[in-house]
C-alpha cells in the first residue's frame, strides 16, 4: 500500500469497531476458472487484513485443493459444489454462524447470497455488473431462465435497500437501468506495480487477448476476427491465454480458419509469462460479451500496450477512448481497427503512452480503502 492509504485504512479499521469479516463468494482464486473476480477479492482482502481486520472468505469447493488455507493473511474456507455454494451460504447465514462475525461483504456473481434476508450488521454487496444476456450462453437448458429470474425479478426486490458496489460507471448505470438499485457507488479497480513497462515488443505484429475460455469471453468472435486482420497483416499472430471449457471447440475453430501457425492457445500462464506477453504484444484486444471492468486491458495498459476492443459497458471505462486505446462499436469492425492500429507505428506510439499514463491513476490500495470506507459509511 502507499503509505497514506495504509495508515488511513489502518485508522479506519481502528476506528469501526469491526474486528471480523466474513465475505461469500462463488469461486477462490486457486478455481481453474479463476478470474478477474477472484483476484479483486484477493487484492482486497489482503490489504484488509494486513490493515488488523479478521477476514475469512467462503467459496465453493476446488478439486484437489484442501478446504480451508490461509492467504496473503486471510482464511479462505471451500466447500460445495458450483451450484450448492449458494444455498449453503445462506442456511449458514440463518443459523447462528451469523453471529460470529461483524460485517459481510458479499460478491454477487449472477446468483446472489440474499444477505439482506438474514443479516442486520454492517454489510456491502459487489456486482461487478449484470449478467442479462450471459445466462443463455453461460448456464444449461431451464437453469439460464432461474438465474435470469432471480437476478431480475427477485434480487432487485431483495437489495433494494442495500448498498451496492461496482467497478464502473458504465456498469453503475446498467445495475441503475436495469435492475432498478438506487445506492451503488462505482470503486475502480487497481493495477499491481508487477505490471509494468520492459522487455522487448515482438518483431511482428502480435495481438493479445486474456481470459477464461468461456462463451461469454466470445472468443471464437475473435478468431473469425482474427483470420480477417491475417489477411491485412499477412505476419501478424494472436496469442489467447487462458483455460476454460470451449477450449476444444476453439481449437477446432483455429484449424478451420487455416490458423494452426499463427494463433496460439498457451493456456493458463504464469503471472511472469502473462507479464512478459503483455509487454511483447502490440495490442491487447477483446471481443467479450459482458465485462465488470477488464482488469487485462490495464495490466496490459500498464505494461505499455494499449486496447482495441469492443465498446461494452465496463470496457467504456477500463479504455480512456483514443488515448489509451480504442473503443469499438460492435457495429463497427474491430478487425478494421485492429489493422489500423496494427499498420500505424505513429498512432501506436501514441496510444501506447496513453496507456501507461492511464494505467499509472489505478491503485489497489485505494480500492480497498476505499471499499472498507463504503462498508462503514
């Protein structure tokens, strides 16, 4: 933490007379499908309890990980499965587990805890945005209708009262719009100083894309994409890094647009190797369909390498427009802009310090003051 933001949180916590925080959560960071959920708690969480706090996440359970460890100084408890996580938490809740902690501080992943149902105490709701369109390509059959129904008809019933955070105004608005919540405030996310200028940019034109091979991330959008800025840009590759489920289906997707020799499919990669990729690539690209923020795009930005993607809500406020990267209608073509920045060093060069002097106004320290704050507000 800089040291004005740990002395504050440290001087807040002292002050809130809160000593214990129990926080719920869909998945852990160490879940396969780990992403930029999971590692926004983790960020969080730790400068909470390096701040004197007592914090102990529950998430459902990781295969072949044990059920509880500690991390960063926190506790993380696993148990249950993807489905049986959500009403586990809230049984616990009715009963008298609530009584052992102060504060709750739920993550609302498209199912949410009901925690105004059944506790009273300080407690702070993160929806990093809304799921809407997701639940038919995300969850199977009748199953994509429950979850569509309880986060648009139930749960807006439910928190109405609640206090709401969220990444972004462009999601603020939405959770507004949409799901008819009145107090939600909008905390950025952070960017790790990991990230950072260095290395070498690669010799050829090099696009990058981050994240879990899901359908919501519409990376097969990308691929077709892709094969398009290939034409343009006869040596230019695409690395997507990730793991996920539709990785099969992709790669049959690659052999099919004759892609095999430049799109690659690493995997899941190391914190080192995503750096390095980052600092190596020319631009960082998405075509996602729903996105809280897009911790990528500034991990990326604060790597130097500025975003071509589509202009989606959470996207609109991770890309400063035309100064860190460009924000693409998704009526527009992305592979026209891609080639565009691809073929232009000048604009490049521009984004590309806009992109760092953007990354550079992102803190994590900041975030997780500022969401203990909103907690005791």
């Amino acid at each position: 933490m800089t040291r004005d933001a740990t002395a504050e949180l440290r001087e807040l916590v002292a002050a809130s007379g809160l000593r214990t925080i129990r926080v719920i959560a869909w998945r852990d960071l160490d879940d396969p499908e780990a992403g930029g959920s999971e590692l926004h708690a983790d960020e969080v969480l730790r400068r909470w309890a390096a701040a004197g706090l007592s914090v102990d996440l529950r998430t459902s359970a990781v295969p072949g990980r044990t059920k509880r460890i500690r991390r960063h100084g926190y506790f993380v408890e696993r148990s249950g499965g993807r489905y049986q996580v959500f009403p586990q938490a809230v049984l616990r809740g009715f009963r008298h587990d609530r009584d052992h902690y102060d504060a709750l501080v739920e993550i609302w992943n498209g199912i949410p805890f009901f925690g105004p149902l059944w506790f009273k105490g300080p407690r702070l709701t993160l929806l990093h945005h809304v799921h809407g369109a997701m639940w038919k390509i995300s969850v199977p059959g009748p199953l994509s209708k429950v979850g569509w129904w309880l986060e648009h008809r139930v749960s807006p019933l439910i928190y109405r009262n609640s206090r709401i955070s969220t990444l972004s105004s462009s999601s603020a608005e939405e959770i507004r719009d949409i799901l008819h919540l009145r107090d939600v405030s909008v905390v950025p996310v952070g960017v790790s100083t990991f990230y950072s200028p260095g290395g070498q940019r690669s010799e050829t034109p090099l696009v990058v894309a981050v994240g879990r091979l899901a359908p919501v991330k519409r990376f097969d959008i990308l691929i077709r994409t892709f094969a398009e800025v290939r034409a343009a840009c006869p040596t230019a590759r695409l690395v997507i890094a990730g793991e996920g489920y539709v990785r099969s289906d992709l790669e049959a997707l690659v052999e099919e647009v004759g892609g095999r020799e430049w799109i690659s499919l690493p995997g899941r990669i190391s914190d080192e190797e995503l750096r390095d990729l980052y600092r190596s690539a020319w631009v960082l690209t998405s075509t996602s369909l729903r996105e809280g923020w897009g911790m990528t795009i500034t991990e990326a930005a604060a790597c130097g390498t500025p975003a071509v993607v589509h202009d989606i809500a959470g996207h609109h406020d991770a890309v400063d427009a035309n100064h860190s990267g460009l924000l693409v209608p998704e009526t527009d073509s992305l592979a026209d802009a891609l080639v565009n920045v691809l073929s232009d060093a000048e604009l490049r060069e521009r984004l590309a310090s806009g992109a760092a002097e953007y990354a550079a106004t992102f803190s994590w320290d900041e975030v997780a003051l500022s969401l203990f704050r909103r907690l005791v507000d």
